[in-house]
C-alpha cells in the first residue's frame, strides 16, 4: 500500500491490527493486508460503516403506516392521559404549555431524531449501534437494555389493573360505585374514604398497612398478570411481523375512545368549568424553576427515549427513509395528543366536580347536625355561616371537606390515582356507566400494550445483537424472557404490591435513562461526530440540519439534561423518598418513608442502569476483554489494499498466494501471530 496504512475494521468492540507482510509492493513499499470479520450472513461490520448493507436478512416494516402507527404507539402512552393534565394543573394551566414546547424543541425532537436517525443508519440494535460506532461505548446499550427490563416489569402491572377494572365494568351497577354494608368492618371503611377509593386499596389492591408487610400474592392479581404478559408475548413473538398487525388497534383505537368522551363531555354539566379551570394561564408560575424542570422531564418520558426503542425501530425502515419528517410528524401528534387528552380529562372531571359539590354539602350538614352546630332544617346561608366560625382544628375533627368547585378540581391525582380513583368517580356519575367504563379501560389498555410492546422489541433488538441469541428462536428467547419478567412482577401481586411499583417508577426509569441519553447525546455530538451525523441525515432524507441541530446537539440538550439529573439527584437526596400506605381506619392514605432496605434495593436498581456504561469503557480501555465471544463466529478473509490485489482467502486454513507464487511467509504469519488478546487465529 503506498501509504502505509490499512483500514481498522472492528467487530462489537474489538479492533484487529493490519498483518504485516514480509514482501514488498510494486512501490517498494510494503503491501497492507486487512482483515475483514464476516458476520454469520456474510455482512462486513466495521466502524462507522453506513451498515445500510450490514444484515440483509434484517425484519422490515411492512409499510410505512406500519412503522409510523408503532412507534406512535410506543411514544404516545398513559403518561399522556394521566401525567401531563396533572402536570398542567399543578404547573400554571395554559402557562405551562410554554415551558412543554420549549422544552419539546430543544430537547425531545433533537434526541428523538438521533435514535430515530442512527437506527436507521446502522441498521442495528442499541447494543449494536454503540458498539459500531466506539468499542467504548458499549455499555450504553447494555445500560439502555438493563433500565428497559425494570421499566417493563412494572409497566406491564399497570396493564394488569387495567385488566381487571376492564372485566369489572361488565357489571351494572359498577362495583365501584356504592360501598359495603354499613353494619360490616369494609362498610365503616368505605364510608370514611370514598366508593372508588375503597374500591382501589381494598377490593384491588387489598393494600397492606406497609411495604414491610407483604402477605401473599393475591389470586385475581396473578391470574391477570399471568393475562397481561401472555398477550405481550403472543403480540411480540414474532418481532414486527406479529406486533406490526396489533399496532393499528393500539394506536388507532385511543383516539376513537377520546373522542367519544370529549363529545360525550361537551353537553355535560361542568365541562366548561373544567376546561376553563385547566387551561387559565397563570404566567406567575413560569417564574418557578421547578415548573420548567417538569415540562423537561415529561418530554423526555412522553417520547420513551433512551429505552433502545426508537433505534430498534429506527434499524426496521429501508436506508433512504425521511427519519427527518417522522421525527417532526410523530412530535406533533405526541403534543396534540397529550394537549387533547387534557381537555377531555378535565372537561369529566369539571362534570365531577360540579356533581360532587351538592354531595359534599350535604355529608358536611349531616356531620355537623350529628353535632348540633346547625339544625335540621338550616338553610344554606345558616350552613355557611357555621363553617366560616369552626376551627380549623373542629374542621379536621369532624372530618369535614372543602366543597368549593376550585378545590374539587385542583384535588385531581397524579397517574393511577386519577384513572382509578378519580376519573371512574366520574363513570359512575355518566348515564350507561358499564359502557364508559369498558371503553375507558379498553383504551388504557390499548395505550399501555403499546409502549409495552415498543420496550419489549427495544430489549429484544438488544439481545439479538448478540450472537448466541442469534442462534435461538425470537418465541423462545421472547417466551423465556416473558416468564422471567411473570416470576419477578409476583412481588406486585402482594398487598405490597402498589408499594413496590412506586419505588420501582421513583428509581428504577429515573436517572438510569438520563444518564443513558446524556451518553447518547455526547457520543453522537463528540465520537461519531456531529458534522458525520449531520451528513448521514442528508444522504437518508436529502435535509441537512443547520446550525440550530448543531447548538442544541453539542450544548442545549446535554445541559437541559445535566439540570434534570442533578435536580433529581438532589431532590433524592433532600427529601426523604415517601409512599403512601392506606391506613383502614383512617379511610386514608398515609405518607410513609421507605424503610433503609428498600432504599437499597432501589440504588442497586438505578447503579444497574447506570454502571455498565463505565464498566465496559474501562475494561475495553485497557484492554481487560480479551475477546468477544463474537469474533470466533464470523470468517476471516484477506483483501490486500494494492490496485492489483483480490480477495485470495475465505478461510484461514487457505495458502495466500501472489502474482509470484506462495507467500509462505505471509502464511505463516496468518496462522501463528495473528493474535486476540489469548485467541489465537
């Protein structure tokens, strides 16, 4: 060669030196030799490749409505339905929307097209694609794929609820909608919460007094448990080709069932009140950093990134797909649809609550007559006068409530509380309750299998970027991963069990995915290059990003997400984690702090998610890992870099010859020094 230099071809994160050759060039120069590792379909892997022909065997969509209602589906969660409305009320109304959009800008689409993007370059899992483009960084993967695993094992428990809220809604009257006996222990404990609440901890649950007190599993929990993962692993069986066909009712059916709803809201009493009170904007709010710090942090879960899922879907599309307008196209509809979801949440729960205010008086006169503040017969100016004299201390003594509308609508839950104890109070208020009641939990359940699905094929991608997995079945390592992920979601099945998958959703998806797309965010900016990248996005969809995509690569998202981890350790670390217990007497839940063992349990949760990223730097850095078990799978074949030279070699046992006969020398070479680490080739 006349320069001297041979290609470096790396395969999962090991790089083979150039063999010296003993002859020499027609220059004069020493010819190099490059050995090239063939992958078990005879695709050549080597780093930074386009890989656009590295697995011509790889699945594919099977249309682009395919591939946009998937990755809809995965992106477009519960978190949507339940976390953004409360996020929205708690964080300024329509002011919040601000700081969201920023936010969805500088953070969500900039890290949303990198997935999106290198997946479909490389053509590859996580594991993969990090191990392509820098041995070192291989353990993004792996971190990606360990956060993924935890995130499903309490993610599928919420499907689980869903399921069993969907089998009791064919039930008229509802079982939710009155309380026990009075006469009997549950009846005593009902009336002092509330039907839905009861409902939710004792019926459901049958919540335990603390995490430390377990008890069994409980049967109808199992049961649809057992459900929840048998209908994942019967959608993910077979990769695309089976979960491909579900996605259209996943992704289609939740906006039919929200716009039933809204229409169904807009001639109800309240509705109006609702709306009005969620989208007010408060502008005072934007003044509080926290606010900013939650939009940040929805957009970066309402998009799923950092699970390897966008890149597994990213690696299905063909090389010269527009990734650039699926970014922008799937942002849109996740804003609208998170927007759309609130009106249609708040606009119930302003019916609510214009319906429990008359409810909410009337318990208030019946306690205070049991105590003779008022009479019998007192009318309302009388009843407001006696509650604006009670002592704040009378006030939580007799267990008396605010009945203002306000307050009615500022007390909506956060997450399972809203769609299990609030929004079914709201069911049961609508004519033909079964009926909403079966759509609402159909259409959580159609939401959650969807992201469901879309970590499940993030993991799986992950692992068949390992040989050995190669080898097996995607319904058997798909099956056995499904059992495993049953045995361990037993825990939630306790009366423990809600306990469990709050420390689980505080931990365990937190600081694991920041750091994970942190990493992500640097190595493609930093190490691949971002001017590389910037290029590849120009030769997939004929759009060269400017000079926005460059700041915010390089500067704007990596510190938006420096903010989020160093808040969120800081938050951890200031406020004592809580989880709120339901005490029976009470008819209430208690904040509890979580005792010193489960605090360990869930830092070995998140130093899971985060330590394979430092682990397989230093062990590839100074060269611990000796070999992949990789390397031996693949053929060895010879391509001399001279003009005249052809490929001479697919195997090693073959003589390399030359215009001038054998080169035993070379031979030699080849069969005795050719070394990896112990492995000797």
């Amino acid at each position: 060669m006349a320069n001297a230099k041979s290609t470096e071809i790396t395969k999962n994160g090991h790089e083979l030196a150039p063999l010296n050759n003993t002859r020499q060039g027609p220059d004069g120069g020493r010819p190099g030799v490059t050995i090239v590792l063939q992958g078990p379909r005879g695709s050549i892997i080597s780093r930074g490749s386009g890989a656009a022909d590295q697995d011509p065997d790889r699945a594919a969509w099977s249309g682009k409505m395919q591939f946009f209602l998937s990755i809809i589906g995965y992106s477009v969660g519960l978190g949507n339905i339940w976390r953004f409305p409360y996020l929205c009320q708690q964080n300024g109304g329509g002011a919040f929307l601000i700081p969201f959009f920023i936010m969805l800008i500088l953070e969500g689409i900039p890290l949303f097209l990198i997935e999106l993007g290198i997946g479909q370059k490389m053509r590859l899992g996580s594991l993969g694609v990090w191990n392509t483009i820098h041995p070192w960084l291989g353990g993004i993967g792996i971190s990606s794929c360990t956060v993924t695993f935890f995130v499903a094992l309490y993610y599928n428990v919420i499907i689980t609820w869903c399921f069993y809220y969907f089998f009791n809604s064919f039930q008229s009257p509802l079982p939710w909608a009155s309380c026990p006996s009075i006469n009997t222990t549950g009846g005593l404990e009902c009336a002092t919460s509330s039907e839905t609440e009861y409902f939710w901890y004792r019926t459901t649950l049958d919540a335990s007094r603390s995490i430390t007190e377990p008890g069994l599993p409980k049967w109808w929990i199992v049961l649809c448990l057992l459900l929840a993962w048998l209908t994942v692993f019967f959608i993910v069986m077979k990769g695309i080709q089976s979960s491909g066909k579900v996605v259209y009712f996943t992704s289609l059916f939740p906006y039919i069932v929200l716009t039933i709803f809204f229409i169904k809201a807009l001639t109800l009493e309240g509705a109006g009140v609702g709306l009005t009170h969620m989208y007010t904007p408060k502008l005072e709010k934007l003044l509080d950093p926290r606010v900013w710090l939650d939009a940040a942090t929805q957009v970066f879960y309402s998009f799923g990134l950092a699970f390897g899922s966008i890149i597994a879907f990213g690696s299905y599309n063909p090389p010269k797909n527009n990734c650039f307008r699926d970014v922008i196209l799937v942002s849109i509809c996740n804003a609208f649809t998170a927007i759309y979801a609130s009106a249609v949440i708040f606009s119930i729960l302003g019916f609510m609550a214009v319906t429990n205010v008359p409810k909410c008086i009337e318990r208030n006169k019946l306690k205070m007559i049991a105590e003779e503040i008022i009479g019998q017969n007192a009318t309302e100016e009388i009843y407001n006068s006696a509650l604006a004299n009670i002592s704040s201390e009378r006030f939580d003594y007799l267990k008396l409530q605010n009945c203002s509308l306000s307050h009615q609508l500022e007390n909506a839950a956060e997450g399972t509380g809203l769609a299990f104890i609030v929004f079914t109070q709201a069911i049961v208020e609508l004519p033909w309750a079964p009926f909403w009641a079966i759509i609402f939990f159909l259409m959580l359940l159609a939401l959650g299998l969807g992201s469901q699905i879309g970590m499940l094929e993030g993991m799986l991608c992950t692992l068949f970027d390992i040989e050995i997995f190669k080898r097996m079945s995607k319904p058997l390592v798909t099956g056995v991963l499904c059992l495993v992920c049953f045995l361990l979601g037993l825990v939630f099945t306790t009366g423990a069990g809600g306990y469990w998958l709050k420390m689980f959703d505080a931990f365990a998806g937190t600081v694991g995915l920041v750091v994970v797309a942190f990493t992500e965010m640097v190595a493609i900016s930093y190490i691949y290059g971002c001017d590389k990248f910037i290029k590849d996005i120009y030769e997939m969809t004929g759009y060269k990003p400017g000079l926005f995509w460059r700041v915010t690569w390089r500067y704007l998202a990596p510190a938006i997400m420096l903010a989020i981890l160093g808040s969120s350790l800081v938050f951890m670390c200031i406020e004592h984690p809580q989880y709120h217990a339901w005490t029976p007497e009470l008819g209430q839940t208690t904040p509890t702090d979580f005792p010193g063992w489960a605090l360990a349990i869930a830092i070995l949760m998140v130093l899971a998610g985060i330590l394979p990223i430092p682990m397989v730097f230093l062990l590839r850095r100074y060269q611990c890992l000796k070999i992949d078990i990789n390397i031996h799978e693949g053929s060895i074949r010879r391509i001399d870099t001279t003009v005249s030279t052809k490929e001479m070699m697919t195997d090693v046992d073959e003589q390399i010859t030359s215009p001038d006969g054998p080169d035993l020398t070379t031979t030699n070479t080849l069969k005795n020094k050719f070394t990896i680490g112990d492995f000797e080739v």
